[in-house]
C-alpha cells in the first residue's frame, strides 16, 4: 500500500447513528457493515459498546460478520467503557478501540472541571489500558478544532507513548477554517515526537459546511485516515461525506492521493443508508442527491446534448448512476426536447420541432415536470406533427 493511500473510516453506525430520527436494530446494521466492507472501506466503527445493551449486541454481531475491514468499538477514557469495547470486539479479526478525551479548554474546565495536566494522564491511561486488549488503539482528542496546537501536541505525544496507533484529531464542533484545520494537522506532524509511529485522522463535523473541505485540508497536509459517514449524516449538521471525500480524491488525480473504495457503488450505498435510517437525503446532495446529475435549463442541456463534459465533472456511471437526466421543464430549450423526443422514439424535422416546441412550453408552464408520457401525448397533439 503506498504512502499516499487514504484510508477511509466509516462511522456510520456510529456517529452517524446519533443523528435525530435514527433507529436501527442489529440486522439493519449488520447489512449496512457488510456492504460497507464490500464497498472497500478500511475501517467501520460499529457503535458505542458500553452505551447500550443493544449497541454492544450490533458491535458483537458485526465483529463476526466483516471479513476485510478492521471493526472500531467507541469508549471514553473510562477503564470500564475500554473492558465493555474490547468484549463486543472479541470476534472482529482485525479489532480496534477507539478511546478519546476532550481536550479543548472548554471541556477541561467545563466538563471535565480538572486541567490540562490531569487531561494527558488520562488519554495515557486510557490508551494503555487499551492496549492490554487489542494492538490496534485509536486516540480522539475531542474538540481538536478549538485546541491550542501546542497543547494538543503534548496530548497526542502522550497517546503515542501509550502505544496508540490512530490519532484521531475531530473538530468536533464544525468551527474550523479548512486552511486552520490543515495548518493544525501540519503543526501535528512536524511537532509531535514519535508521530512517525501512528497516522492522523481527520473527523470533521459540518455545521458551517466545511466538513469535506476541512478533511480535504487534511489529508493535504500530512493525516491519512478520513472519518466520514454515508451522506454526510451525524449529529445536528452532520459528518464529513464519504462519497465526496472519496470523489474530491478520484477526481482529482494530481493530489497523488487515493482510496480503496469502489466508487461504482456509492449510489446504491446512500440509497441503502438513506432506506434504512428512514433519513431522506437532499435532492441537491453533491454525488448522490437525485439531482446531482440531472440538468434542467435550457442553457446547460443544449451544452450537455453536445458534449456532457461542458456541465458534468464525474461520469455519473463512476458512482454507480446509470446515466444523467435530461430533465423537461418551462426552462428547457428545443435541444432538450427533441433530444427527448427521439429517445422515446420520434424524429423532429425543424419545422416540427418549431410546433411541438410551442405546445410543450404551453403545457410545461401548467405541469412543472414532463415525463415521457406528456411527451407522447404533446407530440400528438402538436398541429404540424398530426
Ligand atoms: O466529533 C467527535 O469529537 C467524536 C469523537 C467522539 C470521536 O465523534
Ligand atoms: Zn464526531
């Protein structure tokens, strides 16, 4: 694997469970875990073992069933939460904990009520303790984002004593500037003694939008893992998505930077999660939104009829759409409609074209979409076609 394969962490049934509305049982998980292993994610985090008798049963029952990726159990930096993980993950062939503190003045002094000194005792507890169960131990410093870089330095140097192998650096809040995010993982790489012994993770959350941007940043700049979840869903705005992490890669090839991921199946992926969670996904959604490859004005579909790469930067076939939309509406030009037209079998001279064109924009005027149907029936009806 070279230096500059990405490695993409799902958090789906995890972080991205928490979001509002959501409820999955285990079988739903277990389906979701083993499409996301065929998909060719490198890491799931399966759930939250201590938090509930149900979570540890989905961890347990996707332990057994994932066959290439490395099975991720969260805990606090809490003894009994790293015992609960490293049971559920007893089955998983290649295991992981995922234990973390917050490391931000805000959850020292607030949450936490102690300093900064007691804050790296703990995170060094807690990975070591970690380690006496699984080799495998990924270090959060929760609140990453709105932590003093020196500060944090000192917290991952004391992860990776421990014997970490992951450093998961979240901003947990969504307040980053990417160009602050990538400066901080840049900051890590050179200022962190032993970095050289674990790989930084970005985990980004999207309340001002920048989650994919930010995770971008990152991995720009010197981490190696993403965490991200299908459809960007998480808590209040959500996690960074991972088709368009995945995708901002693919597409741009000079990064140098790729993933295992099988992008051919990001659509059925969504389709699945959005189906499962009972979570609608936004037609606008970049990659996977019904109208991320449907064109419907009369400008951009003349330019998309004579060549699709004037309004289109993936083959939408890449993520596993058949093919893009041309779609008819009150803003659609003569292009379009014959385009239409021949595709459910007629062939327009101008001068048809001319009269169908009038009746179509009387009728799409009254119905805002034209399905194939309206088409034959507005043909039909047009004076010169009869
Ligand atoms: O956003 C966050 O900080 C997290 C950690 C618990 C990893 O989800
Ligand atoms: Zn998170």
């Amino acid at each position: 694997m070279s230096d500059n394969n990405i490695k993409i962490f799902d958090t789906t049934l995890r972080d991205g469970e928490q979001v509002p509305g959501c409820k999955l049982n285990t079988e739903q998980k277990v389906v979701i875990a083993e499409q996301l292993d065929k998909l060719g994610v490198d890491a799931i985090e399966a759930g939250f073992p201590v938090s509930s008798p149900g979570d540890f049963k989905s961890v347990q029952a996707i332990s057994k069933i994932v066959k290439n990726a490395t099975v991720c159990g969260l805990t606090r930096a809490v003894k009994n939460d790293i015992k609960v993980a490293a049971e559920a993950l007893r089955y998983a062939s290649k295991p992981r904990i995922h234990t973390g503190i917050g490391t931000s003045d805000s959850h020292i002094i607030h949450k936490f009520r102690t300093n900064r000194v007691d804050i790296i005792q703990r995170a060094f507890d807690a990975v070591k303790y970690a380690k006496s169960f699984v080799e495998d131990v990924e270090f959060y410093a929760e609140d990453a984002g709105r932590t003093e870089n020196e500060y944090l330095a000192r917290v991952c140097e004391a992860a990776i004593k421990a014997g970490a192998t992951v450093l998961n650096i979240p901003d947990t809040t969504g307040y980053c500037l990417p160009s602050e995010y990538g400066a901080k993982i840049k900051y890590l790489k050179e200022h962190v003694k032993g970095i050289e012994k674990a790989i930084l993770s970005c985990h980004c959350h999207n309340d001002l939008g920048l989650a994919t941007a930010n995770s971008i940043e990152g991995v720009i700049n010197g981490a190696r893992q993403i965490e991200c979840t299908i459809n960007g869903i998480g808590e209040r705005a959500g996690n960074t998505a991972l088709e368009e992490v995945v995708m901002v890669l693919k597409q741009h090839p000079y990064l140098n930077l790729d993933t295992n991921i099988k992008t051919e199946m990001l659509y059925g992926m969504s389709q699945l999660v959005s189906d499962s969670m009972g979570i609608y996904t936004q037609p606008n959604k970049a990659i996977v939104g019904a109208n991320a490859f449907a064109h419907s004005s009369g400008i951009h579909q003349d330019g998309m009829i004579k060549n699709r790469g004037t309004y289109e930067i993936i083959n939408p076939k890449d993520v596993g759409v058949t093919e893009s939309a041309i779609v008819l509406t009150a803003r659609s030009g003569r292009a379009a409609l014959a385009y239409r037209a021949k595709n459910v079998g007629y062939e327009l001279t101008k001068l048809q074209l001319d009269d169908v064109y009038a009746n179509f924009l009387s009728f799409a005027d009254r119905k805002k979409e034209i399905n194939d149907g309206d088409i034959h029936q507005i043909i039909e009806t047009s004076k010169v076609y009869r």
